[in-house]
C-alpha cells in the first residue's frame, strides 16, 4: 500500500509536469512528445490499478498510433514553432470564468457531497483482463461497438474522398 | 514480497540484455560472413580465428570516431533519439520465453526461464513496436537535414503501414494459441507449430517484420542514392553506433517473436516430443532450441538482403494497404472458421485451415501479378 502510494506521488508529478510541459512549450513537436510522456504516465496508472489490458492499448494506441501522426502532420506542415505572443483576446476571461466554475464544482464535490462515499466495492480478479473486455465488448456493448466501429470507417473513407484529386477535370 | 525475487528478476533482466548485445555483435560478423558467401567473397577473417574479434575491433574503431553535432540541430532531442531507438528494441524482449523453468541446486527454489509472463504479453509487443518509430522520426526532425526528415517521414509512414498487417498475425497466432500470454502461445504448439497450420500468416509476419526492422528491401529510410543515408545521416561515432546496434537487435528480438509465434518458440520438433530430445526432459534444451531457430531465420533475413533489390516507395506503401492487409484480415476469418469447425465436428477440421489460406494466398498472388501486367501493357 505505501509502496503504491508512493508511487503514485511521484507518477502524478511526472503526469502534471508533463501536462504543463505540453501546454507551455512553444516548440509544437515537444508539446507533442510531453504529451506522449504524460500518456505514459496514464498507462503506468493502469498498471497500478490493476488493468495491464488497458494500459498496453493505451500506450499503442494513443502513444504509437495517433502521437506519431501528430508529429507527422506537424513535420509536414512545417509549422514546429509558434510565433510569439499571438493569443485571443477573449480567451483569458473565458478560461479564467471555466477554471472558476471547475474548482467551484470541485469544492462543492468535496465539502458538501462528501458523506455519500461509502466502501469502494473490489474489483473481481478478473477485472480488466482482455477476456472480461472481450467479453463485454462483444456481449454487452455489441451495438456500440459496430457503430463505432462503421464511423470510424466513415470517417476514413471521407478523409479520402476529401482529399482525393478529382480525376474527370 | 521477498528480496531474493528481486535479484533473480534483475539477474535474469541482465542476462537478456547481456545475451541481446552478445547477439548484437556476432550478428554483425554472421551477416559480413554470409553476405561474403553469397557473392563468392571471405569476408572478414584476419580479427582473430575467422575473424571471431572482428565486432570487438569494430566497436573500438567507434569509440574513438569524432562525433559531430550539426550547429543548427535540436540538441536535446538530437541526443535523445538514438536512444529512444535503442530501448524499445531490448525491452521488448522482456515476455520472450526462453525455456521452461529449473531448480537451482542448492537453494532448492524453481527458476523460470522468461523475465515476465504477463496475460497481455501480446499486446506488450505490439505496444513496443509502436513506440519504437518514435526514434527514428525525431532523429530525422532534429537533425535539421531535409534527406534526414524525408527518412524519417518515409520510415515512420511505412512502419504505421506494416504495423497494421503485423499485428493482425499477431492476432492469428492469439486465435490458434487461446491465450495473449507468450508462453501459452509457445506450449499450445507442443504438438504442431503454427507455421504448418497457418503458413500464409507466417510468411505475411516474416514480410511484415522486415518493413518494420527497415531491412531490406523494405530499407527505404535508408535508401543511399535517393536520401544519402535517411535518418542517420548527420549521426557519427557513438550516436551512429546506436542506431546500428537498434536495428540489430531489433533483427533479433524480431526473429524471437516469430520463433515464439509460429516456429514452436523453445519447444522441440514436434515428431521429437516423448525423446530425449524434449524440453520437458531437459530444461537447458529450451535455450538452445530458440537460439537454433533464431539463426535460421536471422539467416533468410540476409538471403533476402543478399538477393533482392529495393522496392519502390509507392510500391510499397500499395503492397502493404492493398494486398498484405486484406489478405491478413482474410487469415484471421480464415483461422476462426477453422477452429470453430474444430470444435464442432473433430480436431481433423482443424487442416482447412492451411488449405483455404494457401488457396487465398495463391489467389492474391496471381491477382498482384495480374494487375502488375496490366499496367505494364499501357504504358
């Protein structure tokens, strides 16, 4: 239990510098690889709560797959750097308004909600290995996941379409 | 927890990486040697009896090379590219099994002959594989050389390309084996290795673990007459060293895989398995066995480099979209339906298998080589 927690002290530093690092850096292909640390992070999180399922598909789908397409997309277009000081104008008062109502909500949540947390029922062992979400995803949540799954293929298929010089002209 | 679990999985952890960097030299000299072969050459042979120091020589010669950093690259990641290149390919091989276990003599405790048997052992691979590009595209951004960014934009789109189909043999093998954990996988081939009843999904595997270790002729990022060296071209000394130790190892560690995978991993032949020979018998057989299959397969690597010319770039992206990954998927439909007939109606079921995925073989093959001739004719 100390050992977690310890653990999850430090693990938690790294995923908020990290996440700070990314918004503060001016470079966009090391914004892009703090992210890709925070990611980690979030994986190593996974593996602490018991589900390794997750934290390997987090790591290959969010830091191998859509990460290095990012840093794809920013390599091409060559537009690492961005100029500086070139903010909104009306995008401080409105962050600072969010950021007000998010800790209110927070402070609400905590302070006045806080007897309805009862004992955190355990987790079977079972829980989070890949035969549990296979079965889940392909018992339960069937549907959805076909919808899902033809979407995407949508999405594909325009992103082509879009982008695919018409050939009759 | 107990203290002594620590030292054996850190001594077990140093021996893979000891073993990986042994493997790394020698394979060096092994590819020189029968690269040498195959074009009526000797190769190296004065370092030592048949040139055996040759990868010592080698490594000093690069100790003591200048390395250079170009002024106008990003030095942070300049430096942290070889190595993000470098680690994926030993850690990946943390879920290979090696052997079974042994029980060490005096301490009387049972040793198993693998660092980690997770349940998700597959999908640690393929969560490596993907993080390894990462290397190979920041070398080529930091370098600030528009040869070197083109080799990584090549290698990054074609190692996403390749990944695809590579991990859908991936899930031919976790279809045939029940299990995501390696050593299931490995003990499910007991009776027959996967490669006999899925051999289109290990040649499709092989094909697709060249595009991603970038050997020939899948070497674009490296291509010399289009991009001087790719990647690496502003690398020297050391940091040169790295990227070459990476793709190496990767060689091997993806040589592991595909022994574990298809080629019955440390087991035996399966016609050997009552003899002496089986690794039930004799635990240290299980080492040796990997270490055979490796070498074979580490050699049609350089037989494929010694005899085939490079391919195309467009070329390559359209045989890995259009015909590796349908043909892979139609596998996977494939393997199912023969396991599912397997279970319902005997395990001799189990043989349409190797029969419709040849037939879907072939029929890709003559399809490829259909619309090739056609497009020859109009030009």
């Amino acid at each position: 239990m100390t050992i977690d927690f310890i653990l999850f002290l430090i693990l938690a530093l790294v995923a908020i510098a990290a996440a700070l690092g990314m918004l503060l850096s001016r470079n966009a292909v090391y914004s892009a690889l703090f992210l890709v640390l925070n990611f980690g992070t979030v994986a190593v999180f996974y593996i602490l709560l018991n589900a390794p399922f997750i934290a390997m598909a987090q790591v290959s789908v969010y830091a191998g797959a859509i990460m290095v397409l990012f840093l794809f997309v920013i390599m091409l277009l060559g537009t690492e750097t961005l100029p500086p000081s070139k903010s909104l104008p009306w995008q401080r008062p409105l962050a600072f308004i969010l950021a007000l109502i998010l800790a209110g909500e927070a402070t609400y949540l905590l302070l006045v909600r806080k007897a309805a947390s009862g004992p955190i029922p355990q987790p079977v062992d079972t829980f989070g290995s890949p035969q549990a979400v296979g079965q889940a995803l392909f018992n339960s949540y069937l549907l959805p996941f076909e919808i899902t799954s033809v979407l995407l293929l949508v999405a594909m298929v325009g992103a082509i379409v879009l982008t695919q010089k018409d050939k009759g002209k | 927890m107990d203290w002594t679990l620590w030292v054996e999985w850190f001594i077990k952890a140093l021996v893979v990486i000891f073993a990986i960097l042994t493997g790394f030299a020698y394979l060096t000299l092994y590819e020189r040697r029968a690269l040498a072969r195959i074009q009526t050459r000797i190769g190296p042979n004065r370092a030592g009896p048949q040139g055996l120091l040759q990868p010592i020589a080698d490594a000093l010669k690069l100790f003591f090379k200048e390395e250079f950093t170009p002024a106008r690259a990003d030095k942070v990641l300049f430096v942290l590219a070889p190595v993000m290149t470098v680690v994926p390919a030993m850690i990946i091989a943390a879920v290979i099994p090696f052997g079974t276990q042994f029980t060490l003599p005096f301490l009387n405790r049972p040793v198993t002959l693998y660092v980690a048997d997770i349940n998700v052992g597959v999908i640690y691979l393929t969560a490596i594989a993907s993080i390894a590009v990462y290397g190979i595209v920041l070398a080529g951004w930091s370098s600030n050389n528009k040869y070197a960014l083109l080799g990584g934009m090549r290698s990054s789109a074609q190692m996403i390309s390749y990944e695809i189909a590579l991990g859908i043999c991936f899930v031919i093998a976790i279809l045939l084996g029940n299990s995501m954990s390696l050593l299931k996988i490995v003990e499910a081939q007991k009776d027959i290795w996967f490669a006999v009843i899925q051999p289109v999904g290990a040649l499709i595997f092989m094909i697709t673990t060249l595009a991603e270790v970038n050997r020939a002729p899948f070497d674009m990022p490296e291509a010399e007459q289009e991009l001087a060296a790719g990647y690496h071209s502003e690398y020297s000394g050391m940091k040169f060293a790295l990227f070459f130790m990476a793709e190496y190892e990767k060689m091997i560690v993806i040589s592991m895989i595909a022994a574990t995978l298809y080629f019955g991993g440390y087991r035996e032949f399966w016609f050997l398995k009552d003899t002496w020979f089986s690794v039930d018998q004799h635990w240290w057989l299980g080492p040796i066995y990997l270490l055979l299959k490796v070498i074979v397969l580490l050699f049609f690597m350089i037989w494929i480099r010694a005899t085939w010319p490079r391919i195309r770039y467009d070329r390559l992206m359209a045989f890995g979209w259009k015909v590796l990954l349908p043909l892979s998927l139609a596998l996977v439909f494939i393997t199912a339906l023969g396991i599912l007939l397997a279970d319902q109606f005997g395990a001799i079921y189990i043989w349409t298998i190797p029969v419709l995925s040849i037939i879907a073989g072939l029929v890709t093959t003559l399809l490829t080589n259909l619309s090739l001739r056609r497009k020859v004719a109009h030009a």
